[in-house]
C-alpha cells in the first residue's frame, strides 16, 4: 500500500505538460534544400536527376534555390516543374524581379503540408538580390514556420551575410511558432556571416560538422565547402537524421552544381 501511495502521489506532482504530448510531436518531420543552378548545362537532362533525388528524400517541405522563369525561351518556372514530377506539393515562389515579368529568378518552397500562411521579404542590402521565401504549414496540427533563403556568395562577403541574417531573423521574430531555416547559405557554419545562425543558442545545424566533405559538386569546378544548410531551433526539434544526397551522375550528367541536404526531425514533447 505505501508503494502505491508513493507512486500516486509522484504522479500527481507530474505537471499535465509532461503527460500530454504535442500536436505532430509523434510524427517525423522530412526537410530537403537544394540548390538546382537554375538552366545551366544541359537542364531537360538534369530535370529528371533533380526529381529522382527529391523523391527519394520524401520530404514534407523542399527549399529550392536558384529557380528560374522565362519567357523568352519558353521555360517555365523551374519550381512549377518538379512539383507537378513529383505530385501533391503546393508552391511558393519568390523573386526580386517583379511579378509578370518575362524573366524572374529566385527561391521557391515546395510543400505537401497545408500551408496556414505565406511570406516573401528583400533582404538587406537590397543592391545583392538576395530573397527568402517563409511558409507557415499545419504538421498534424501543430504550425511550423519555415524559410528558405539564398546568402550573398562572395569569399570576402561575409558582413554583408550577417546583415542578410539579422534581417532574416528580425523579420522572422521569436514567436512560440517551432522555426526551420534553410536553403544555400554561400557559406560554411563558422563564417562570421553565419554567427546569428550557426553560432546562436536558437538554431543548432541539422548536419553537423564534420558529417559531409562538401555540399558543392567538385565535379562542376567548385571546392569542396559545406554551404547548404538547414537549422531548426535546438528547443523545439530533435534531429533524428542528415545526409547529402543527389552525389551521382547519370552518363556524366550530374543533378546540379550543388548536392541536396536531408534532415529529419522530430517536435519534442
């Protein structure tokens, strides 16, 4: 009896909070950025290279970067396109170009959840083109707010990252609203343009370091550096797991210049 008196009366000290899981807290959370060098080298060949890496990653929201319409030689936009391959994702698109024009280049968010809500902003400086695209969508009924953005590029840019992350943060706010941020960030987690991300007590990197050699395609030229990334705010989600994918060519014909990152995650209760 006095065991059991025990066992009642730890029980009754258990806050309701830690009894009662979230919304979606059950459920694993698939995120995918990747970087698809808009129509450069042979693009109807890599389409289908694009596609195939994506719907293996399976996952519940995409970020696109370097996604490009144009009418001028009958392109349509890219983001559009693998959508409609890969079946059941809404779009959202963002440009600095304006809308109706001929020719617009930018990021896009691709997703099978509900989306609650949609947001685009500029980044500062506005002279560097650089954009984000944010998604509020419903995951088993709990909202999530995801970004996805493209940094500044240059070796020597990286005071004008950090002003492109403040911006991206402050527009983003601390809400009670679990966050993800992702997308081609030019950058590795310890350039000093990353600091208010990589090295904040919010986010932690879903890859981590030392997991990959590199996100770029050395194949294509580049030097091997991580610079794709996705964050998810440390309080919030627990990563279950990460790799780089989209790593091989088909007959010397490789998906894009750039390698997609997976994470999956999970909400904690």
């Amino acid at each position: 009896m006095k065991t059991r008196r025990t066992l009642l009366t730890a029980l009754a000290a258990v806050p309701l909070s830690a009894c009662v899981s979230l919304p979606g807290s059950g459920r694993a959370l698939r995120l995918a950025t990747f970087n698809i060098w808009h129509d450069r080298e042979d693009w109807p060949s890599r389409l289908p290279l694009i596609v195939q890496t994506l719907r293996a990653a399976d996952a519940d929201v995409i970020g696109l970067q370097e996604v490009l319409e144009d009418a001028a030689t009958g392109l349509p936009n890219q983001a559009d396109t693998i959508a409609a391959a890969l079946g059941d994702y809404a779009v959202r698109f963002t440009s600095t170009d304006a809308e109706g024009s001929p020719r617009r280049y930018g990021n896009a968010i691709l997703s099978r959840l509900p989306i609650l809500r949609t947001d685009t902003k500029k980044l500062e400086p506005l002279d560097d083109w650089r954009t984000a695209v944010r998604v509020v969508v419903d995951f088993g009924g709990r909202p999530i707010d995801v970004v996805n953005t493209h940094f500044h590029h240059t070796a020597e840019g990286a005071s004008i990252r950090a002003r492109q992350a403040a911006d991206l943060l402050a527009w983003m706010g601390d809400g009670p609203t679990p966050a993800v941020v992702m997308g081609d960030f030019n950058a590795a987690l310890d350039d000093p343009g990353l600091a208010g991300l990589a090295a904040s007590p919010r986010f932690v990197s879903a890859l981590p370091v030392g997991a990959a050699q590199t996100t770029l395609n050395t194949n294509e030229g580049h030097t091997a550096r991580v610079i794709d990334h996705i964050f998810v705010e440390r309080d919030a989600f627990g990563v279950l797991s990460s790799r780089v994918t989209g790593t091989q060519d088909v007959d010397g014909v490789w998906p894009s210049d750039h390698y997609a990152v997976e994470a999956v995650v999970r909400l904690k209760s």
